[in-house]
C-alpha cells in the first residue's frame, strides 16, 4: 500500500513538472514595427495556435492600420492596404488575394469572442517582411518605408517630448491640454466606426502615471449617446506617441474640424445619427421587428463560461431574421445587425416610428449566485394581444429546447412597456446555467429557437 501511494505521488509530481501545451501562448509576445514596439492594450491577446503567431483583427486595424471590414453574418475578414487586399473567412484554410484563393497554415479563429488572424500571412501579404526570435518571443515586421526623422531643435539634442496633461470630452469637443502645440495625425477606422488620433513626439504626463504596460484610460461617455468608448494610451515608446480612439455609436456621418487655442487641441465633432429606416411601401406585409438585445458598450449578462449576453442575442436575433425573410407576408426590420448598441428609447422609437405589428425582444437570463436555475420565461406588459402573442412563442420555445418552463409573466420593461404593438421580452434560458449556457450557443438550438420563435409570430399573425 505504501509502494501505491508513492507512485501516485510521483506521478502527481510528473504531471506538475511538465509543462502543459496551450493554445494561447501569452500577452508576453512582442510585435516590433519598423523598429518600434507596438504597445498593445492589456485587453488584446497574442495568441500562438499549432506554432502560429495569431492577432486580433483590432490589432490588425488600430495597430498596423490596415482597412479592416468585418460581416458578422458569414464571418468574413476584408483586409486592404493600398492596393493589397485579402479576404478570410473564420474556420476556412483557404484566402482570397486578388481573387486568387490561396491555402493558409491555419485558419482564422474566434477566441474569447475575438477574432484573430495569422500575423505572418496577413503582414506580407500587405507588403511586409516578418521575423521571429523564437528565444524571445518577438516578431520583427518591416516595411519597405523608411521612418520619418525626428524633428531637429538644431541643438543635436532630441527634441524635447511633449506632454498630455488632461483628456476631456463634452458638448462633442475632445480637449487635450498639452505643454505645446503639436499636429495629430487624424483617421478613421471602421467596424466599429471609430476616429483616432496620434499625437507625434508625445508622452502621458501626470495623467499616465496610473497606466503601465500598455493599459489604457478611459473617459465617461455615459452622457454621450453618438459616443461608445474614448480610450487613451501611450501607443509607442521611442520615440513616445499618444493615441486617443473615438468609438463612435450608430452614426451616419461625422465631421470634425481641429484647431489649437492656448495649449488645448481641440477636436470638434458634428455627428448624425442612422436613421430611423422608412416605414415600408404598404403592401399589406406584416411589419416584425426583432430586437437582439443590448450590443455594443452594452455587453448584457455575462455567461458561465464569461461570454456576453449580446453576442447570444445577435446570433440568435439573425437567424430569427434570416427566417422571416423567407416570409412573403411579412417586412421585418432588425433594431441591430451587428455590434452596436441602439438605446432602449431608440428602439422603442423605431417600432412605434413603422407602426410595426410584433415587436420580439430577445435576451438571456443569468443568476450568477444561483447557477442551478435554468428554464425559459417571456414577458409582456398588460396588453392582452402582448400575452396572446407571448403565450404562443413561449409555448413553441418550451417544445424546442426542452428547457423548464418557467412561465409567461407580466413584466415592466421599457422595450415591452413603451412599445404600442404586441410585445415581448424573451428570456430563451439561464446563461449561467453551465448546461442551458452550452445548449444556447450550439448552432443546433439556436436554429430550432429561432424557428420557434418565427413560428409563435406567424400563429400569432394568423399567416
């Protein structure tokens, strides 16, 4: 017995020596641009799959500055420089460049909700030449370009680094207060619609003290409904670069004008938002309108397995789309197709604004400190023809997903509230349920929810 107990000691120790084979390989991958290091945000991951160095598609956009276009709906990465352009496709080992279709050592993947793509396929496709320092875990890309020079004082000293004091935003005025006055490079990036702003030859002053390794500070945008996220970071080090991203939310256009008044740049936005799309041509289609939830700067609940809730709700919300589509009878328009975050009121405007006939909120529920609760629930709000109408869809989910029924209750949200047609809030199941978390996601029962949920309008609807 003794003999026994050693060996599985010994091998408990074994198992603790070796080292376990990730997937991801470590933020402590470096990227060297040109000679510089890229300064990546705490948030973004280098990961190494199967001995390939895989980036972010942001990183890719705001880092390399490559045009990057991403579809939610077939999961196509559209990638241009110049006149270099590529075309991926997450889970495909097959490219488009320049119409050719070529093969890939690995496919692009989605990771922790992010896409990543091959960083050695992608960079010289664009024109660059890649390195990598295995020992040290550094990729060396270069360009063809030589960098700028510095500028000179005339001294042969450097030139003296200027600083960012402070970082404000209001009345869409960005302010930065600096020690001098320096132009910023200004461009644009989409998906998501977002401006940036480098400023050359610059450092975070006191303000950047509490940021180290590349993490970024972030402004309250809480008041600025046009505006997602505005976040800064010392981009580079040497020589030291400030960068500002303006994440815009459900803008048209936007137009800004900069000018420099005693030591503050200022950046002054004019934005317009999407607008409300017509009401159809009357053709005696019924009009749905179908609401993924939340989206955006709004991530929901978070799941077992810590995805948010929005992304759930999109890819369930598509395929609820996709369906009626394919329904003569029937006009349905999407309060969001991809990762933005319309407000509740913009929502609620928009059903009311097409006097639609159904409004279907979609959503999953969550109680983190009770993870055994599982179950569907749908929610009306006091109309008979809202209950009608979540009856028949509730009844239709149980069946399809076999999840508890947890019952159709009266509910006072604003989306179901506010709304004047037949509405419902959907709450499908428990993402903090491990189990219904996993049924959730599966390709599989989002189809058959979907259907059901298509199936519970067009009873209602009488088609």
């Amino acid at each position: 017995m003794k003999k026994f107990i050693i060996m599985l000691l010994f091998s408990a120790l074994l198992l603790f020596l070796i080292p376990m084979h990730t997937q991801a390989a470590t933020n402590q991958t470096k990227i060297i641009l040109d000679g510089q290091e890229l300064v990546l945000p705490n948030s973004v991951e280098v990961v190494n799959v199967r001995n390939n160095i895989m980036i972010p598609i942001r990183v890719v956009a705001e880092n390399l500055e490559f045009d990057v276009n991403w579809d939610q709906k077939t999961q196509n990465v559209h990638i241009q420089q110049g006149s270099n352009a590529i075309s991926l496709t997450v889970g495909k080992e097959e490219a488009l460049v320049e119409n050719n279709t070529v093969m890939l050592n690995i496919a692009p993947q989605m990771i922790k909700n992010t896409v990543v793509v091959p960083l050695r396929f992608v960079s010289e496709e664009m024109g660059l030449k890649v390195g990598w320092n295995n020992k040290d875990k550094i990729v060396t890309l270069s360009s063809n370009t030589s960098l700028p020079s510095e500028p000179s004082n005339g001294s042969g000293m450097e030139a003296t680094t200027n600083l960012v004091h402070e970082i404000n935003y209001a009345n869409n005025q960005l302010i930065v207060s600096l020690d001098h006055e320096v132009t910023p490079v200004i461009t644009t990036l989409q998906n998501p619609e977002r401006i940036v702003v480098d400023f050359p030859s610059t450092n975070l002053g006191d303000m950047g003290q509490a940021l180290s390794g590349g993490a970024m500070g972030r402004l309250d945008t809480s008041n600025s409904p046009n505006i997602t996220d505005i976040r800064y970071s010392l981009f580079k080090n040497d020589p030291a670069q400030v960068r500002i991203v303006i994440e815009l939310n459900n803008v048209s256009s936007v137009n800004y004008e900069q000018q420099t008044i005693a030591g503050k740049f200022i950046l002054d936005l004019s934005m317009v938002n999407d607008p409300v799309p017509a009401t159809p041509v009357s053709s005696g289609k019924k009009i749905v309108v179908i609401d993924p939830g939340h989206g955006g700067s709004d991530p929901g609940t978070i799941s077992f397995t810590k995805k948010p809730e929005k992304i759930f709700a999109l890819a369930l919300g598509l395929k609820v789309q996709a369906l009626l589509q394919k329904e003569s009878g029937i006009e349905v328009i999407m309060t969001r197709e991809t990762d933005i975050y319309p407000t509740r009121s913009e929502r609620v405007k928009l059903a009311n604004d097409l006097k639609a006939d159904v409004f279907v909120s979609i959503h999953g529920n969550s109680v983190t400190a009770a993870p055994q609760i599982s179950g569907t629930e749908t929610y009306y709000y006091q109309r008979e023809s809202s209950k009608e109408l979540a009856n028949l869809i509730h009844k239709r989910l149980i069946a399809a997903l076999g999840f508890i029924d947890r019952g159709v209750k009266n509910g006072n949200y604003q989306v179901i509230r506010e709304t004047t047609m037949s509405a419902v809030l959907l709450e499908v199941g428990f993402l903090s349920n491990k189990s219904e978390e996993e049924a959730m996601m599966s390709e599989t029962n989002q189809n058959k929810a979907a259907q059901a949920i298509v199936d519970g309008i067009k009873e209602y609807l009488k088609l």
